[in-house]
C-alpha cells in the first residue's frame, strides 16, 4: 500500500487565494473580502436570472404557481381585524424603515462589543446585494400583485415578483445570525442564534402572503435567492479567514485573550 499523498487545494482555488492574499497585503482584509463578495455577486445575479426564466416557464404550464391561487383562499379564511392589524405591525419589522433601522441597532451594537467594522461591512455587502437581486427580479418580471380586493391595506404597487420583505429578511437575519455564531461558545446559543433568524424569516415570508400582498411563489423564491446570497456572503468571509496569517486576526474573530 502506498502512503495517502496529502491533499492540495484546487489549481482554481490556489490562485484565488493567492491574489486574495496579494489584495490583503496590498489594500486590507476588508478590501478582499469586498472583491469576493463583488465577484460572487455575479453568480447571484445569473442565478436570479435563471430563476426568473424558470419561473415563467412554471407559471405558463401552471405547475407551482397552481399553489398560488389556493394558498391566498386559505389565507383570506385566517383574516381577523385583530390579526390583519398584528401581521401588517409584524411586517412592516422587514420592510424598507423597520429592517434599516433593526439591523442598524444590532450591527452598532455588535462593532461597538467586538471592537470591529466586519459586521457593518458584512451587513452593509449583504444588503446591497439581496436589494439588487429583488430590483432586477421585479424588473424582468413584472408580476401583478394579488387584486387589492384580496389584499389587507396599506396596498403596495410595486412588482410582485420576489418578495422583497422575504429576501431581505432572510440575508440579513442570516448574516446576524452567523456573525453572532462566530462569537458565541456554547451549542445551545448557537443552536439560539439560527433558530430566532429563521423562525423570522418564515413568519415574514408567510405574513406576506397572509396579507394578499404577494404570490406563495413569489416567497418560496426570494427564499431560494437569499438563501444562496447568504451563501456566498459567508463563503467569502470564510475564504479571507483562511488566508495566511489571518486565523487569529480575521475580521469576525473574537479576540485571542491574555492569560
């Protein structure tokens, strides 16, 4: 038998971490993690993209979108004053203020603990790059929104096609909650951390729904588009952490203390 050779990364993956290294040394850390976070946008995009393609393709064969129609009826059956009036205050947490402004808290919050701006630059790429994958999404399709009379008022009149509230939660939830991931200790906060981001995540995307103000397809896509941003959001922060010298030292890490 022959000894195991030890394994090398990638030729691909060597020259990607060589010239994140070079822009490290050069520029900052932040400035490479900001050159893989603009390369990965690219496949985001392909990706929203693709699924706008197949969404049309779906919608005329009436194949997933079939749901559409029987999930607003079931939800129209749910509606109370009470309800309407506690879903709406509910949603407006992932709309264009309440979003900003929770994330803002808990991103000043988390620089001011850790001593570090990655959880602002990390929130602030993410954001950015789920808002442009709702704006073109919006854009190449061009869905109407359910009738305002199946809808609970404020109304909203921009495309329907994905759900922006959906998308955006779920990126910057996501990317909350794994910043508090890598400062945390125990399993159970951990375990805390993932469960609270998607447990919101799913009752946005559902309060969306419940209100008439978009499709079920609309939400199981934003979904599907934020998860894989998400992705590669957490994916470049991981590739900076790898580079040499930058264990200890990444932005993110919590600080190595003295004894």
């Amino acid at each position: 038998m022959t000894p195991d050779r030890p394994q090398h990364p990638a030729p691909v993956e060597n020259r990607l971490m060589r010239l994140l290294h070079a822009v490290s040394q050069a520029a900052s850390p932040r400035a490479a993690l900001l050159l893989i976070l603009a390369v990965g946008l690219l496949p985001a995009l392909a990706l929203t993209l693709v699924s706008a393609e197949v969404y049309e393709s779906v919608t005329d064969a009436d194949g997933v979108a079939g749901l559409d129609r029987p999930a607003l009826d079931y939800a129209l059956t749910l509606r109370t004053p009470g309800a309407d009036a506690a879903v709406t205050g509910f949603t407006n947490l992932a709309g264009t203020i309440g979003m900003p402004v929770i994330a803002g808290v808990i991103v000043l919050v988390m620089c001011l603990r850790w001593r570090s701006w990655t959880p602002l630059i990390l929130t602030a790429a993410a954001a950015a790059g789920s808002l442009l994958m709702t704006v073109s999404g919006k854009a190449l399709i061009g869905r109407t929104r359910p009738d305002l009379a199946d809808a609970v008022p404020p109304y909203e009149s921009s495309a329907s096609f994905p759900s922006g509230h959906t998308l955006n939660s779920l990126v910057i939830a996501g990317i909350i909650a794994y910043l508090v991931i890598l400062h945390v200790q125990t399993r159970r906060a951990k375990g805390a951390a993932v469960l609270v981001a998607a447990a919101f995540t799913l009752a946005v995307g559902l309060s969306r729904v419940y209100l008439g103000h978009h499709w079920l397809t609309d939400v199981l896509v934003a979904w599907t588009l934020g998860a894989a941003w998400l992705a590669v959001v957490i994916t470049a922060h991981q590739l900076l952490r790898r580079l040499p010298g930058r264990q200890e030292a990444a932005p993110g890490s919590p600080p190595r203390r003295r004894h």
